[in-house]
C-alpha cells in the first residue's frame, strides 16, 4: 500500500539520504524539474481553451505573445534549470547545440553547478494538436570538467553514466515517473494541492509481455530480420500468446508508459531510408534505458545495449528497441539471425 502523502519532494529526498556523501542538489534540481513539468502541465491542459497551438509569433487574447507548446516548454525548462544553479550546461532536443551556464554561485570555495541536464521538452509534437498524451523526458549527469560553464565533453557522455532520468507523461492525469538508480518510481500530479504524489513505487515491467508498439506502415522499409520478427508476432500459437496485440500511440512517452506497467516490446528501427532510425540516442533513448533497466527489462539498438553506445553528437539517432526482457531478446535473435545468413552469402 502507498503511502498517500510522499510528495516527489520527500521521495527523493529520502532517497537521496541513502547516499552519505549527498549534498541535496540532486534533490534540488530534481524538484526544479518537477516544477517546470507542472507549468508545462498546465500550459497543455490550457491548450486547447485559449488557442495556443501552432500560432507561434502571434498575440493571444490578453495581448501577450504567444508560443508552440514544444518552445513553450522548452524556454521553462531552460528558465528553471538556469535559475536553479545546480547545472553547468542544459542540452535539449529543441537547440541545436548545449547552453553553457555560469556557476551562479561562485563565490562559494565549493562548485555547485556540478550536473548536466538533458531534455526533450515536448515529446510526440505530431499529436500536440489532436489531445494525445505527450510528455518530457529529461536525463541526468555528474559534469566532468572541474568548473565554469559546462563543455561539449561533460555533455557527451555514455547513458551508463546517468545519475537520474525520467518522464513527465501529459495524459487523462500527469504522471511523473523517474529513477536515481535505486529504482523506478512514479508519481502523478493531485491538481489541487499542486504536487506530485507517489503513486507507483518500485515498478517493475513484466519479463514477458504480448504487445508490441511499431510504426508499421515503415514495412516495406525493414531489413528482413525486423520483417521476420513482427511477422513471427502475428502468428497463432497460444503457448508463446500469440499473436501480440499491436498498440501504437506515436507518442514515445505514452508507447513506452503503458509497455512499463503492462509489459510489451517498443520497436523504432532502422529502414532503408533512415540507417539510424528517428529516436534520439542522448534526449530519448538512453533516459528510457535506465529506466527500463531499473526496471527489469531490457534496452537495445538491435545489437549492443544502448547505454553503452558511444555518443558522437548531441542530436544522434539510434534505432530502438526497448521493453520486457524476453521480448527485446527475442527480437534481438531474429536481428542476429539476419545478421549470420548475410555474412555467409
Ligand atoms: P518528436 O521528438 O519530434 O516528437 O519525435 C519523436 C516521436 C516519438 O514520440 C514517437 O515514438 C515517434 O516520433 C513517432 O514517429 P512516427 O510518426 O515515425 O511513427
Ligand atoms: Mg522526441
């Protein structure tokens, strides 16, 4: 039974008491990030009323200048990050490349602005305008260089390397869902008290699941391991649950929500058009992968675990596939499999 009243707040901050040498930053930035996501929260659920959407640049009706959701958003995260202290550089899908900020505290004889911040601040931008669920996904780093603004070096680090990550969903109610490594941990937003309140402790994504969530009107454009794999899921054979169930929302944030708590496999591949895929290595894909390895499944590119991969560039897309455990490996076979009657032609 949860605990009805453990804000987020007190969540990690109890969390963050585990760790002696913790300073309460981590604690801190993460609470600015929950603060930015319920004023995001608000803008979305406003959306609708005083349209906003896709005006960019014009005025509303108070005579204010209006913005798109995803510049909205990623101006209040960037706002609330920069004004916080704690991080030396912010890297959002929206930029093109990192903000550097000054330690704000410098006074100080210690650093403060020790973290790096990933986001991207509105996930699933093609259905900003139709009402379905959206989300920010944000990830977490310790900086490398000793002090100042941060360098391309702090931002470019392997997923392993993440000391938080998680998600902000803004769907029939706004679910915040992270990890600090001690687990995952969800908590959705009581609109009349204005905080996040735990609702799912320690989740843990079912080993095996019968869902699968893929664009698949991209077929043709699958190699034919991918092809081979989806066509094995649609086959009949009660003892392995098949056929799947195909649930796909285009909304990575939502997709991936409901295959945590029901299980399922999430597929973003490679085809013949897109060599890396869509999905983001740094703002999505690697925040997801310890997630999902936090929570019992599994996280792959197809052939090596996606948070050992090598970041070249902050905006580098990698294919995804990401899920329970059973699933991704079965997948992962079939890609091998393919892999093994190419290099024998
Ligand atoms: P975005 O960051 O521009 O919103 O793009 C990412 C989105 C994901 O949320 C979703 O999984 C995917 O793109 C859907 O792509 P597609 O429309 O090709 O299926
Ligand atoms: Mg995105």
């Amino acid at each position: 039974m949860v605990n009805k009243f453990t804000t987020f707040y007190r969540h990690i901050v109890e969390q963050e008491r585990k760790f002696p040498e913790a300073t309460g930053q981590l604690s801190d930035l993460l609470a600015d990030i929950a603060l930015a996501c319920k004023v995001i929260s608000l803008e979305v659920n406003r959306a609708g009323l005083i349209d906003i959407l896709g005006f960019t640049g014009e005025e509303n009706v108070q005579g204010e200048q209006v913005k798109k959701l995803d510049v909205f958003a990623n101006d209040v995260l960037t706002h609330v990050m920069k004004q916080g202290g704690h991080i030396c550089a912010v890297c959002s899908e929206e930029e093109v490349s990192f903000i550097p900020i000054e330690d704000k505290f410098s006074e100080n004889k210690f650093v403060t602005n020790k973290y790096i911040c990933h986001f991207d601040p509105l996930d699933g931008s093609s259905n900003i305008d139709v009402n379905v669920s959206i989300g920010t996904i944000f990830s977490v780093y310790k900086r490398i260089t000793k002090s100042g603004p941060g360098a391309l070096e702090d931002c470019l680090q392997v997923g392993t390397e993440q000391v938080a990550a998680g998600y902000v969903i803004y769907g029939s109610s706004t679910v915040l869902v992270y990890t600090n490594g001690e687990g995952v941990h969800g908590f959705t937003l009581d609109p009349s008290v204005g905080e996040f309140l735990l609702s799912n402790e320690y989740i843990k994504i079912p080993k095996k699941a019968k869902t699968f969530s893929v664009n698949e009107g991209n077929f043709c454009k699958w190699s034919p391991g991918m092809k081979k794999y989806i066509s094995y899921l649609k086959e009949i054979d009660s003892v392995t649950s098949r056929p799947y169930s195909s649930r796909y929302i285009g909304s990575l944030v939502a997709d991936f929500h409901r295959n945590l708590l029901y299980g399922g496999i999430f597929m973003y591949p490679a085809d013949s058009k897109n060599s890396s895929g869509k999905l983001r290595l740094m703002y999505e894909a690697n925040p997801l992968s310890y997630i999902v390895e936090q929570a019992g499944g599994r996280s792959s590119d197809g052939v090596k675990r996606i948070l050992e991969i090598e970041p070249k560039g902050l905006h580098q897309r990698t294919p995804l596939f990401i899920g329970s455990e059973e699933d991704v490996l079965m997948l992962e076979k079939y890609l091998a499999e393919e892999r093994k009657e190419v290099s024998v032609k």
